[in-house]
C-alpha cells in the first residue's frame, strides 16, 4: 500500500520566493520533472503543500516555494513572501535585466463546480504538464491534485500550477512568469 500524503488547510499556506535555491531536504517532492531551454533549466516539483519551482540559467537562480508558514525555510535570499488566500500579486526584478511576476488566487467552489473543474485540471495536467493524484483518506472522495504546466515563450517562462483540495472545495491557483526585459 502507497504512503498517504496529507494536504494541509489551505489557510495555513504561503507563497515565498527566492533568489538561491534552497535545499532539497527541506521537502518531500512528490513528482518532479526538468525542462532546459534557451539556456536555462527549470525544475518542477509537487509537494504535499503545492510545488517548488527552482529556476537556473548560468549563476541567476530563483525558487518559488508554496509551504506551510510554520515549515522553516530561510530568510536569506527572500524576495517575495505573502500568504495564500483570496487574490494576490507580486513581482520584483531579481537582477538587472530578470523580472519576475507571481499571480495568486485561493478559489472556492462549490461542490457541484468543483468535481468537473477538478476533472478538467486532471485531463490538461495529463495532456499539457506535470500531474501528480495524491491518495485520498476516504477511497470513495476525489483525490487532490496537483498540476503544474510549463510554456516557454519567446524572452519569458510561463508556469501556471494548480492544487486541488476536495474538503475544502478549494483550488489554489499560481501564475508565475519569468522574463528578461
């Protein structure tokens, strides 16, 4: 029998970035994948608290985080911090010349809705990006999700991530967009 990863309130979330990385043993990465272009790497992780995003292109680094707020995580290097819940937005220039913007949204649905906008982010996380089912306690219950998609554009990355969280009937959404300007 596969190990239950609990998702945590959506209430107790926040949103950090970083200009290093930090380390890896922080977190458990549920699902993870890599993508290299233009020469700069991404690496794309699900967490049992959303995804760490950790971003590289010759010495320029930044990693997004969705923790908890009480998960320890340093405060050197942190640019952008702020807790998860209704609208938020932020951006800052990391270093001359990279500009980063973060979109975040805690969307609730109600429970008619959110079964087919669960669905729906199940079938583009299958078609378009990263997916990862987390097992449900109650076999009989949807599975949160967590979704992560990555688009590069020209001079610019785009990622949009999404997690699902059936008790609550919430969606947490993230549109992050790196670029060079």
């Amino acid at each position: 029998m596969g190990m239950v990863f609990l998702r945590p309130r959506v209430a107790d979330l926040v949103f950090r970035l970083f200009d290093r990385p930090l380390h890896p043993e922080l977190f458990d990465s549920l699902a993870a994948c890599r993508v290299e272009k233009n020469g700069y790497r991404l690496a794309v992780h699900i967490t049992p608290t959303g995804h760490i995003l950790d971003w590289s292109h010759e010495t320029e680094r930044i990693t997004e985080v969705t923790a908890t707020a009480d998960q320890l995580l340093p405060d050197r290097g942190r640019r952008l911090s702020h807790k998860l819940g209704g609208s938020r937005g932020g951006r800052c220039m990391v270093q001359p010349g990279l500009r980063y913007q973060i979109g975040t949204q805690v969307e609730i649905l109600l429970p008619e809705h959110f079964e087919e906008v669960h669905n729906e982010l199940c079938a583009d996380g299958m078609r378009k990006g990263l997916l990862f089912h987390f097992r449900p306690e109650n076999r009989l219950r949807l599975s949160p999700i967590g979704v992560v998609i990555v688009e590069a554009l020209p001079k610019c990355l785009s990622i949009a991530a999404f997690h699902t969280f059936p008790d609550e009937y919430a969606v947490v959404k993230t549109q992050s967009l790196i670029e060079r300007v």
